[in-house]
C-alpha cells in the first residue's frame, strides 16, 4: 500500500524536528565557541523545586506538527524538574559565572542586580527559543523533499514567519548588549525594575512580552524598516519563602506609559487582584511558565478549556489591550 500524502508530509517534518532536537547550540556568549548545556530557567533547588511535587510540575507549552492535530495548538504537560523550564543558553563556565549570585540559596530579590540577572536569563532564554524556531523554519522551507507535498503558499508563509523572528531576534540581541553593558559598566541603571510581594502561589514564570498599541500593530510588524526595537516587558515569578515575587521591569530608553501603568497594577495586596493579575499574565502576555500539579488540579476543567480556547485565539495578538477576566485560581 502507498504512503499518503498526509503520511509523507508529517515523516518530512518530523525528520527535521528529530534532527533539531538533537543539534547543539553555541554558547550565548558572544566570545564563546563551546556548546550550551541546558540550564533551568529559575534556579532548580530553591525555587522550581518549591513547585515540584514528586520532582514534576505542570508546564504551559505549545505542540508539536503531530500532537497539534489531536489536541490542538497548546496544552498543559506534566514534565520533571530536571527537564522542565530549562534550555540550551550558555556553557557551563559562563552560565556558572553569570548568574552565580540567583543559584545561591539565598539572595536579596529587591536588589537591582539580582532583578537584572533573572531579566537578562529570561531574555535570553526568548532569544534561544526563536533562534531554534527560525532554524527549524529554514530547514523546513529548504526541504526539496517537502516542496513536492506541500502547496507553493507554504513557503511563502515560511518565509514571511522566517522575516519576522529574524526581526525579533535582532531586537533581542539589542536588549541582550544593553544588559551586557551594565554588567560591564555598573553605573548605567539603564533599567527600572519592582518586585511585589504576594501572597503564596504555586507558579513560576521567566519571560518578555512586547505590548502593542493595536492602532499601530499591522505598521509595527510588517515593515522591515522599524526605526527602534519593540519595547519590552521583562518578568520573573519566583515562589520562594512561601511568598510569590513578581519581578517586572523596563528599559528606561523603551518604554511606553501603558507599560508604566500596566506594571503598576500588579503593586496590590489583595489576594483576588493578585490571582486575577497572574490569571490575565499567564492568559495574554507570556507562554514560559509553570505551576504545581495540586494547583493546576485546583482548576475547573471549564477554565482550562476556556484558557487554551483564548490562547488558540489570541497566540499572536500583542495588543495592550487583552483582557482575560477569569481568575484561574480562585
């Protein structure tokens, strides 16, 4: 019997997803020529580990070719501690030296460097995850075998996806040299930062979001000629000491007053609010966070459904003005 058409296509594709899962990165370093290990996003022992029950928690993540046709775009996975939140970014000597002070188990979370360092790692792990992307969408495009399955549209949606990330990534690689230059150079203060004391939730999250005017949105993504980066929003939620802390910051030269007002709503002490601002974070701005497997049973099934129908909707909307009224945690 002959392979189907269907068939042909997803083996193509999944020989090249095998083939990137085993590639090895280079080292973010700029000077480096050594191989990235994979390193967790927020410390293993001390913070994700306060998530962990039986060393697994639940993560947010976007499916594969093949799992997409059965349970759609995005789903929650149960995955290990050692696995989970993490990603080939450094070598072991520079992830080592970098962030040394946040792999302590103890560490002042209002200090502007510690809020630096989880900034930096977060920015870095968006760099990485869309490198991998753009690599994986010039294989695909440069397949000849796939070019005589698929319709001569694909690789033009490729390509437009390809000229997009490669934007994406030259504006990260700016904000990564700005974080460089005050780690050189710590007189600059070129950031604003706040942490928020909450009360206990079990998440965590290290991510970047770019909030979009929608006036602006269609000018904004489709041209090539950008005179400045996205501005952007850098977050960290770290459970520790029975606490939530919400680290959230800007560069002072990037930053709009939506993003100064947006990060103000999450300076309260009201439990709801609290959950509601998580809810909405988790609902509209960022795909790179976790939470506990008795925290994610807590939550209706209709609520779950309700979250990923909004994401399925909603995955490349950058508008300012999304909204998720549904408190995931009450």
């Amino acid at each position: 019997m002959s392979e189907s058409l269907e068939s042909k296509v997803f083996r193509t594709i999944d020989e090249v997803y095998r083939k990137m899962k085993d590639k090895k990165w280079q080292c973010l370093h700029e000077q480096c020529n050594n191989f990235s290990i994979k390193s967790h996003l927020l410390q293993e022992n001390g913070i994700l580990s306060n998530i962990a029950e039986n060393k697994h928690f639940m993560q947010f993540s976007m499916n594969n070719t093949f799992e997409r046709n059965k349970n759609g775009q995005f789903s929650f996975k149960k995955i290990s501690i050692n696995k989970g939140m993490s990603l080939p970014l450094y070598c072991n000597l520079h992830d080592t030296n970098l962030f040394k002070i946040i792999e302590q188990q103890e560490f002042d979370i209002y200090s502007y460097e510690v809020q630096m360092l989880f900034a930096y790692r977060a920015l870095c792990s968006e760099l990485r995850q869309k490198e991998i992307v753009l690599e994986t969408e010039k294989r695909l495009v440069d397949s000849k075998e796939l070019k005589q399955y698929v319709p001569s549209n694909f690789e033009s949606a490729s390509k437009e996806l390809i000229k997009g990330l490669s934007m994406g990534i030259n504006d990260l690689t700016f904000f990564k040299k700005e974080f460089e230059n005050e780690f050189e150079d710590k007189t600059l203060e070129n950031f604003h930062f706040e942490t928020f004391k909450y009360h206990k939730l079990d998440v965590c999250a290290s991510a970047l979001f770019s909030p979009i005017n929608t006036s602006n949105l269609f000018v904004l993504i489709k041209t090539v000629f950008r005179k400045k980066p996205f501005d952007n929003i850098f977050i960290n939620l770290i459970p520790l000491n029975n606490h939530l802390y919400v680290i959230i910051g800007f560069h002072k030269k990037f930053v709009t007053g939506f993003m100064k007002k947006y990060i103000q709503t999450f300076n309260t002490t009201v439990i709801e609010e609290q959950q509601l601002n998580i809810s909405n974070l988790f609902a509209t701005r960022i795909k790179t966070w976790a939470i506990s497997i008795s925290a994610f049973n807590r939550i209706s099934e209709c609520n779950k459904k309700l979250f990923i129908e909004y994401w399925e909707k909603n995955f490349s909307n950058l508008s300012e003005k999304q909204q998720f009224e549904i408190n995931l945690f009450k």
